[in-house]
C-alpha cells in the first residue's frame, strides 16, 4: 500500500490487516504516557480544505501518539488566496520535506490528483462525494470490536447516500468483509439508477430499499448519515420536518432492528432530524467509540505507510 | 506547375468516384482524373500506390480559441494541425473570448485567418448575444461579416421560445443552427457520464436524459418552424428511435457524432483521467455500438472531430476545476476509417460523412475532383500505424487520452492548390 486513497482499492486482506495494526495499537492510547517513538523525525501535512473537527483532530492525534510532527494548513490565510494552483501549493510543502500528506478536499479524486504529481504517501481524508477510507476502517473497527465479526452481518445505512463520501466508503467496506448492506433514504438523495451496479459487490448482498422499514428490520448496525445541507445546491428535499417525520430515526424505527444492534453516526450530527432527541440515551449508540477507533485507525494508517509495515 | 498523383484509390463523394488511376493537377487545380494519364510536359509525379486520393476533409465542429485563449490554440496551429489531419476546411465555434457574438468578432477572425490559416475557416457565429441565451444575435450583419452558421456550442438555448424564434429568424438569411443538446438544469454541475463511473469516481454524473430531452425539444421545433438544424455531437443511445421518427417525419435535420463518441467509452476517466473529460461526456459500450448503428442506418450523417484544446493549465488540475473537451482533429479521418475497417459503411459513404454532408449543412460546395476546382487533396493511407505523441500533434494543445496509443491511418500529404504538404 503506497497511498490511502479509498475502500475500492483495497483487498479484503488489506483492510483486515489495518484493522488488526489497529486493534493491537489502540492499547497505546490507555497508556499513562500514550506516546510512543516510532514515527520521530517524520513530519506529516495536513491539508484540510473542508471544515472538519473530527476528522482533522483524530489525524493530529494519532500523529502526536507516534511521536510524528505535524504541519497544520488551511486555505484561509495561504497563498491559495493569491491564487496559488493545489498542485503548486503542495509541491512546495513538499519541498519543505514533509513525509506524508494526509488532504481532505470539497472535489472527489483530488488525493488521487495529488498522488500522481507527488512521490509522498498520500491520505484521503475525505474527498468531495467520492470517499472518506479511514471513517469506514472505524467503522469496521467499532463493529468488529462490538460484535466480534464483519462477516454476515446486515448493515442498515439511511440518509442521504448521494452526497456521503461515507456512505460509499462503507457500502464497499461491509461487503469487502461479507456483510449485506441496505441502503435507505429520500430517492433523491440514493444514487442514480444506473449507477447502482457500481455498488453490488456482490448481487445478493447490496439492496436499495424506497422503504425505510426494509433496511432497518433485523439490522445489526444502523448507519445514520448527516443531512448535508451544505452540499446540495438543489432543493432534494421539501423541508428538514419532512425528512425527519419520514426517514429520522427515533426509538420507535430501532424497534425494528436487532436486539443490541448498534446505531453509528459519522458526526457531526444534526439532532432532532436525522436522530431524534431520545436517540441520545440509546443503549447501543456507539458514536464516541467511532471516535476514539478513528484515532486508532489512523495511526494504524500513519505507521502503515510511513515505515512500509 | 503540374502534379500527377499516379495509382492512388481516387475517392470522391460528389462525383461518386471509386476508381484506381491518376490525378493531374495544373496551376493549383484539377485538370482530369482518368485511369491512366500521360503527360509528356514537364510534372512532379506523386507515387499514391496504395494511398486513397480524396478531396480534403470538411470539419463542422473545431474550437479554434482565437481570439481570447491563444496559450491553446490560435488560427496558424489549430489549422496546421487540421491541414495533418487532412481537414481542410474547417468552422470553428464561437466560444472564443469574447464570443464571436457581432460582425466585429467574426471580421477579425477571417482577417487573421488569411494572415495565417493554412486551411479555409467557416466563422460559426452564436445565436445569442454572449451565448447567455437571452437575446438573439444579429443574424443579418453576422450572415454579411461571413459566418455560415449558428451555434451556442457549450450551450443549450434553455429557452424553448428563444429557440424556436431563431430558427425562424435564420431562415431569413439561409442560415442553419446548430444545437448542443444539453438540458443544463439536467446536467448541473455534472462532470462524466452517469453510471458505474460516476458511481465510483463519486462524480456527478450527466445523464442520457440531459442530451435526449434537448435533441427531441430541438426536432419538435424544427419540424414546427420547417427551419434546418443541425445536432451536434450526439452520444447516447436514447436518441435514436427519435431520430428514425424524424426522418421519417421529414424534419429538416440533420445530426453529428464524433470520433470518441464511437471510438471510447467513460472506462478512460478511470484514475480521474481529465484528458478524457468531454461534453458531451464519454458513455458506455451500448452507447458506442448504438452511435455506430446510427451511423450505418444514417440516422447520424455527419462526422466532425469537436477539437477542443486546453493547455494543462485547464487539465493538470482537480477533476472538477478541469475543463471540458479534447483535441481531435489529427484523429479524426483514422478513428473514422474503422467504420470501414468495421464493414458499417462503404469508402463513399464515410467520405460524404466528412465531406459532402457537413457541406451541406454548411451551405457551401464541397471539395471535390471537378475539372477546374481548385486542388484541395488529401493522400491516406489506411494501412500506416503511429503512435499518438505530443511531439506528432500539431496542435499546441495536447489534451487527448489516446496519448500513446497506435491509430492506423495516416495522412501523408495534402495538396492545397499549388502547394504540397508532405505529413
């Protein structure tokens, strides 16, 4: 693995073996000093085009933990306000000698942009509609670790599919490891119908459900996915009311699911629409899990690419 | 000065030649054809054995981008990569900066056009005034500044009523119209082909729907106004069985596809490949095969190369801030040939595509073989194998996902009135 650039490349093999770094690095964070020096001297750039919390801090994290450095970049305040191009931006950072470029950008495939003009590893920490590869490993990790299996398991995933770099991450992810995914959600907001085949893996393992009640009916995880209201541009959507009377979850739609099943969310979360206020106090919400699992992932991700294991 | 081009497969579509023999050229035009031609006069001898002898190729679909966007082309390279091609005579789009949108724009192109042009340029002016769909040109004054047709290339004129009013209005001046069938609303922010790749590239997609919906809008006004338009490079499908209604309804239409749209499928945007991001963007195999059905039934009767040059500074950047079009026109007479190759058309029938039936969409008379024509010749030969490097493009621009690929079918030479072109 030269890059991290999205679920879709990887093999099953590949994702197992990060999950399992991560698993066994994960006991660093409980340490009473969480800081080992396996990556001293490394110096890691992040790029971070979009708004993000979660995300851009787990990644400085895990980068603290490893004993790696980091250069912190946002838009604001750079050369890109003279107009300097991406490309040029980053070619001059790397000049600086930085050993890994961890981007999050608002266009799909811009890491894989990136990772044809520059020798460094790159990390995609979210791009456009396309993917967010590290959001799905821990999400594989907070399930695995719950359930103790990703295999045969079946993934609800509701929301807005169309705009979420997560949900396409995921969708991919669950199957790679044998799991079923459903997907539900306004029509407007799955994906196109000739695209669907994209999304089949494996043809009785992937289902579009027009009813939300199909998907969530003896599901062992419920993916809700943030109503991206920055992202549309276009009314997909009558009203925010409309969408959480009809496809918000509340206790009454996790009475479909799996006794103990788990409900994840990516955050940030927009409460009262895609999850109701009781949801809060839901036993098997395992939303602060995703987040401690995500600083793991990425320093299984870091160590990964950084030291070739 | 005399030429002979001596055993070459003369081809030419508007007189229905398909013979082997020799062509003389004297004084920069055609002087007889026939089998066997001696001449006992002083003549450079041009050896054709094996090459196909036809008139030059007529391009209805090229975006010179002068005046405004000279760093990708300008009118002495994009007709020097035209004149490699064995194209022409060529009409360039409108789309330059400003838009050739008044009689000042269209003059100073055909001004600058005798000062460099290798090739004879047709000016395409917009039908509307910036091509913002809004308000009509000046169809008249444009007619006179010398523009032969009206197009909003990259733009569909949304406004159905606009449309239908200069299709009306064109008939005053002979001029035809030339549509890209594009429903914007359909096609917002959209950046390849919806389907598998945009699913997995997380792209929005430009659905078939985008093009269909603006291709049969632009038939129901055409046959409401009896006023001739012209669809420019049609990609999908879905087009076709309303083509087949048209023509047997008689609309006065006629319809354009281009190499790519018959040659590649949207597998090349694979990896966010922006060389091959085009608009109308790269479909699917069943679109491909349908495209070449709709060539063979003659449903679509024009091919044309929508040469669209952008330097790296449009390319080499994030797929979504890159912008649209490919070069073509020293693809356009090899990727065409294997429709031949194919057994879809016969040599006259592809040559009319390139020659005969964008004349006359044009309005104007084709090259062609007639005693006394000027010599406007184009030397191919189909059997000749190169590879696609920025060093053989002639144009400045290099944008184009066939980069390191082997055509078959080179031009090798053009004979421009007096002038011999060795390629």
């Amino acid at each position: 693995m030269r890059h991290l650039l999205d679920i879709q490349s990887l093999s099953s093999e590949e994702i197992a073996e990060i999950l399992k770094l991560a698993e066994n690095l994960k006991e660093i964070l409980y340490r009473a000093i969480p800081k080992v020096p396996t990556l001293r001297g490394k110096l890691v750039l992040l790029l971070f085009y979009e708004p993000s919390t979660r995300t851009r801090f787990s990644f400085e994290r895990a980068c603290k933990v490893l004993s790696a450095d980091t250069l912190s970049f946002s838009a604001k305040g750079s050369s890109l306000e003279k107009g300097e191009s991406l490309l040029d931006t980053v070619k001059n950072l790397c000049a600086v000698g930085v050993n890994l470029v961890v981007i999050r950008h608002p266009f799909s495939g811009t890491p894989h942009f990136l990772a044809k003009h520059i020798k460094i590893p790159v990390v995609n920490a979210g791009d456009g509609a396309h993917e967010h590869p590290t959001q799905a490993l821990l999400d594989l990790l907070t399930v695995k670790e719950k359930l103790n299996t990703l295999s045969d398991l079946k993934i609800a995933i509701i929301g807005d599919i169309k705009h979420s770099r997560v949900a396409r991450s995921d969708i991919l992810a669950f199957q790679k490891m044998g799991s079923s995914v459903y997907i539900t959600g306004p029509a407007t907001l799955l994906p196109e119908p000739r695209e669907i085949d994209f999304f089949k893996l494996n043809p009785n393992k992937f289902k579009v459900c027009f009813k939300p009640k199909e998907a969530l009916e003896g599901a062992d995880v419920v993916i809700a996915l943030r109503v991206q209201r920055e992202r549309h541009g276009e009314p997909f959507i009558p009203s925010l009311k409309e969408y959480a009377e009809n496809f918000g979850l509340t206790p009454r739609e996790l009475e479909l699911v799996k006794p103990g099943a788990l409900l994840l969310h990516p955050g940030p979360i927009n409460w009262g629409i895609e999850l109701s206020h009781e949801l809060q106090n839901y036993p098997f919400q395992v939303i602060l899990d995703q987040v401690e699992n995500g600083v793991a992932v990425r320093m299984a991700v870091l160590l990964s690419l950084l030291t070739g294991e | 000065m005399r030429i002979l081009v001596r055993g070459g497969r003369i081809i030419d579509p508007s007189l229905g030649l398909d013979f082997v023999g020799d062509l003389l050229i004297e004084e920069g035009k055609i002087k007889g054809l026939a089998p066997k031609i001696e001449v006992t006069e002083e003549v450079r001898e041009i050896d054709a054995k094996g090459l196909l002898v036809i008139p030059g190729l007529v391009d209805i679909h090229v975006h010179l981008r002068e005046p405004g966007e000279e760093w990708k082309e300008d009118l002495e390279s994009g007709t020097r990569a035209a004149l490699s091609g064995g194209v022409l005579r060529l009409a360039c789009m409108p789309n330059t900066k400003p838009p050739n949108d008044s009689p000042e724009v269209t003059t100073y192109i055909l001004e600058e056009a005798k000062k460099k042009a290798y090739v004879t340029i047709y000016p395409i002016a917009s039908i509307t005034k910036g091509q913002l769909g809004k308000e009509l040109t000046e169809f008249g004054r444009l007619k006179r500044a010398g523009a032969v047709a009206l197009s909003d290339d990259g733009k569909w004129v949304a406004d159905a009523s606009l449309m239908k009013k200069a299709l009306l209005y064109a008939k005053n001046f002979d001029l035809p119209i030339i549509s890209h069938c594009e429903d914007p609303a359909l096609s917002y922010k959209g950046q390849i082909n919806e389907g598998n790749l945009s699913a997995k590239l997380g792209l929005k997609g430009i659905p078939f729907s985008a093009e269909t919906i603006a291709v049969v809008r632009d038939l129901l006004l055409a046959k409401e106004t009896q006023s001739p338009l012209h669809l420019a490079h049609l990609s999908v499908k879905e087009n076709i069985p309303f083509l087949r209604w048209a023509k047997e309804e008689g609309i006065p239409f006629s319809a354009e596809t281009c190499p790519h749209y018959f040659t590649l499928t949207e597998r090349e945007v694979d990896g966010y490949n922006t060389l091959a991001k085009v608009n109308p963007p790269l479909r699917t195999e069943e679109d491909v095969q349908a495209i070449k059905i709709a060539l063979k039934e003659g449903l679509i009767e024009v091919i044309a190369s929508d040469h669209a040059p952008h330097s790296p500074l449009e390319k080499e950047v994030e797929f979504e801030l890159a912008s649209f079009g490919m070069i073509g026109l020293q693809f356009l007479l090899p990727l065409s040939f294997n429709l031949v190759r194919e057994g879809l058309l016969n040599h006259l029938k592809l040559f009319e595509y390139l020659i005969t039936n964008p004349s006359r969409v044009l309005k104007i008379d084709p090259p062609c073989f007639q005693e006394g024509r000027p010599a406007e010749i184009v030397l191919f030969n189909p059997e000749k194998e190169w590879i696609v490097t920025p060093e053989v493009l002639q144009s400045k621009s290099k944008n184009t996902p066939l980069l390191g690929r082997t055509l078959k079918g080179k031009v090798e030479a053009v004979i421009l009135k007096e002038k011999v072109f060795l390629i």
